[in-house]
C-alpha cells in the first residue's frame, strides 16, 4: 500500500515545472525553491510511511508554505496577550508613539549626535539626555549607557577596581540570562565583601565590614523575587549616613527604574530613582525599558564628579548608545516632564491605567467575534507586570479564556505560528488571551488570528 503511493510521489525536475512553483523560482530563485521541493518531498515521503495519504493537490501548496515560512523575517511584530506587560522575551517595554518616530527620524536621517549646533563643536552624544535626566531626577548629573548590565559593570570598574564592595548577602542576586552579582564583580575588577544574612543585614554589619581598602557599599534591587517573614535591612538614609561618615560611595541599583510612583496603580514596592537621589546615594542605576517604558539602556545619576570619571573609563565607548536609543530614550523621558503625558502615551503605563471595565468590554468583543469558531467565555483574572519588577503583586485583568478539543497546547503553538504571531497563557487546559497587555488597535487582528487558529487546528483533526 504504501509503496504505491511512495511510487505516485512526482520527482523533483517534475515538481519545479508546475506553474505555481515556476513563479515562486521567478521570486525566490531556483536553488531556494529546489531546496524547498526536495524538502516537502522528504517529508510527505516520511508521512507516507507513517500511514498517511498522499494528497498531489497539497504538494505544490506545502512548498509555498515552507518558502514563506523560512523567507520570511526571523523578528516579527507579535500579539502579546500573556498579560505580563513588560516580558523579556518580547523585547519588554513597547515605546510611545513619539519614541518611536524620533528613533525613525534618527535612523533614517542626519543627526546632531555629537555635535553641537550653536558652536559647530564636537560635543557628547550623553548630552541628549543628561539634562532631562538631571530635571526628572533632582540630579548633581547623569549619563546612559547599553543597559543596567553595562552601567553596573562601568561604575564598578571605573569605581572600586581592586577594591572592596560591600553587599548585602539578602542582594546577591541573579537578575536572569546569568547577570549575577557576585560575577558581574569579578568581570569588573571589584572585590566583593559580603555583609549580613539573607534575611538580616544591619546597618552594624556595613559599618563592621569597612576597611581602608573599601570603595563603595553596592544596594541591589530585590528586582525579581522577594524575601518575606523575619527580614529588614537598613533604610537609604542610613546607608547615607554611614558612607557619608566613613568616607566611602553608596552606589543604589534599583533596577526597575520607575520615574512615577506606581503605587498609584495599587503596586507599591518599586524604588523611585528620586527618591534614592534625595536619600544620599552617590549614584543611582536603572534601566531604560522596565517601568520607565523606554528603549533598552542603563542610566546612571547622581555625582557630576562621578559621572566624570565614568565617562573617562574605556569600557564607556564598548557600551555607549546607538543614536536610535538615545533619540527614543530622549523623546521617553520627556513625556515624564509632564506625568499626565507620560500616562496616556507610555504603552506599559496607558494599559496598567486601563479599567476593568474597559477590559471587559474589549474581552466580550472577543468573545462575540469568535464563539462560533471555538468555545470561548470572558472573565477577570490576575497577571503580573513582569521584566523582573513587582515579583509578588497580581494585578487584576481581564482574560477571554478558550477550551479547543485539540487540547490548550495544540491552540497556543497554533496562535504562535499565526499571521500574526499571539503569544497566549495555557492555564487550567485553556488558553487565555490576557486583554492588558493587547493593545486596542490590535484586537481585530487578533480576532482573526483567533478564528484562523481554531479553523486550522480542527481542519487537521
Ligand atoms: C534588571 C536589572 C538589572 C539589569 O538590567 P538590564 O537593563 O536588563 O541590563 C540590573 N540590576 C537590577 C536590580 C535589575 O533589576
């Protein structure tokens, strides 16, 4: 039986005279297309074997498909609806509108990066954002580098190479993708002194761990995971005063990086870069594309003699901006001077102000449009903001929730693979579609992807 079909299978000179695979060549070019054949022939050979039928018409279409598929651009827009709004594996924080255009402008054009108009000088492309930053920070100074990664690598070299950091063994942390503190130290030059326990540092056990040869006591950010029960550690302000006393730096790296209080939203718990400033730290690190909602980049504030030596070091040109970045970081951060901007305009912001009313209203649009394609139903939820920021705060959403006979994973890999692609969560033997992280405008996109997922899956069953 099989070896009959085997037989009906064309071979590949035969295939390529087709007039469909004729005008893919006329695209893509011979090799690609033959390539492709001999492929899709191997695997319907497989298929055969397997017990399958051989379908001629299916042919010529699964080689167009195969072409598209491995044609097409690796990087593409996707549809996130895992409610996690600000998630790694989706490049975080999406930018403003006038984020965006200015890093189009900047690529697309000329650009005064480094040069200074009034004078027709050379000058320093960090100029661009050292002033907003100085503005929204309170500030002596500030500069931006690649990322958080690449700030804290830069102040730790530039800053206590061959010399003691003091940290909080409660902060040794991994942030993810094998930033880890104790690493990111000795890739640096520093020497890393650990103080106090997991649960308990105090400010004794700083002052104890001080010698001639320290240089800065290094505050990390319990960004991603937090330690509950019988825990504490000292205050800013105390920290201040002790480096203050004894004459070494207090550097905080808050990581997240809001620049409006997000307990507004009901998610208390996130340093302001502000405040740390106005608390005492010599320095404040963050990132660019976590809560502040902007491109990916690392901002360091605080000391203008600091900042100097910073900008001195080698390692700033390996980790300086691109010109994209530094115009959509700049266009970012002026929204902030106007928070009522920054929360209409900032993606990450606009859709944690979102009511669940309206949430609600979008998720039966969902379910209207689909119902008849897959059984679906809406219903509120919990997500988290995600991108290492706010580990233990659920905040409250609105999913449309879907029950395929093909079973949740046979859906979810179906929406991945979709045009576009929608990023869902498999909860429960469902699959949700969480509506605060969709964006309004994209919603009919994905009511089609939906009903063409479904559509597809129970073609093949
Ligand atoms: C996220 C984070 C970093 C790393 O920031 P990137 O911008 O991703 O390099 C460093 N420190 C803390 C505390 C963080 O939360």
């Amino acid at each position: 039986m099989s070896n009959q079909l085997l037989r009906q299978l064309p071979a590949v000179s035969q295939v390529l005279l087709e007039p469909s695979i004729v005008a893919l060549i006329a695209i893509h070019g011979h090799e690609v297309v033959a390539d492709a054949v001999r492929a899709t022939l191997d695997f319907q050979r497989e298929l055969i074997l397997n017990g399958d039928a051989f379908d001629a018409d299916q042919l010529t279409q699964n080689v167009a498909i195969r072409i598209q598929q491995q044609e097409s651009s690796k990087l593409r827009t996707v549809i996130n609806a895992t409610g996690v709004l600000l998630h790694t594996n989706l490049g975080r924080a999406p930018l403003a509108e006038v984020a965006a255009r200015a890093a189009a402008e900047a690529a697309t054009g000329y650009f005064n990066l480094e040069l200074d108009l009034a004078t027709g000088k050379r000058s320093q492309r960090q100029h661009a954002v050292r002033e907003w930053l100085c503005r929204l920070l309170g500030s002596e100074s500030a500069t931006a580098v690649n990322n958080c990664a690449a700030a804290t690598v830069l102040v730790l070299r530039a800053l206590a190479m061959g010399r003691e950091v003091i940290v909080s063994r409660g902060q040794l942390v991994e942030i993810g993708g094998s930033f880890r503190i104790p690493d990111i130290m000795a890739t640096s030059g520093a020497i890393l002194r650990e103080v106090g326990t997991t649960n308990i540092t105090r400010i004794e056990d700083y002052e104890r761990a001080i010698t001639a040869n320290t240089a800065m006591i290094l505050r990390v950010h319990q960004s991603n995971y937090r330690v509950r029960g019988f825990t504490s550690s000292p205050p800013s302000e105390e920290i201040h005063a002790l480096s203050r006393k004894r004459q070494v730096l207090f550097v905080d790296d808050i990581g997240s990086g809001a620049l409006i209080d997000y307990a507004r939203f009901g998610l208390p718990g996130e340093p302001l870069a502000a405040d740390s400033i106005r608390a005492g730290a010599d320095l404040v690190l963050f990132s660019g594309d976590k809560l502040l909602g902007g491109p990916q980049a690392g901002i360091i504030a605080g000391r203008k003699d600091l900042i100097e030596t910073i900008e001195r070091d080698p390692l700033m040109r390996a980790f300086r901006l691109d010109k994209m970045t530094l115009a959509a970081l700049e266009a970012t951060l002026r929204l902030y001077l106007r928070p009522e901007k920054a929360l209409t305009e900032i993606p990450v912001l606009r859709q944690l102000n979102l009511s669940m009313d309206e949430l609600r209203q979008r998720a039966n649009q969902i379910v209207e449009a689909v119902r008849a394609t897959i059984p679906a139903e809406a219903r509120d939820d919990v997500t988290f903001v995600g991108g290492g920021s706010l580990p233990d705060q659920a905040y409250p959403t609105v999913v449309v929730a879907l029950s395929p006979n093909e079973g949740a994973d046979a859906l979810a890999r179906a929406l991945r693979i979709g045009n576009p692609p929608v990023l869902s969560r498999v909860q429960g033997g469902q699959v949700l579609l969480d509506l605060r992280s969709i964006f309004a405008e994209q919603v009919e996109l994905l009511i089609n992807a939906v009903r063409q997922a479904a559509c597809g899956l129970a073609r093949q069953s």
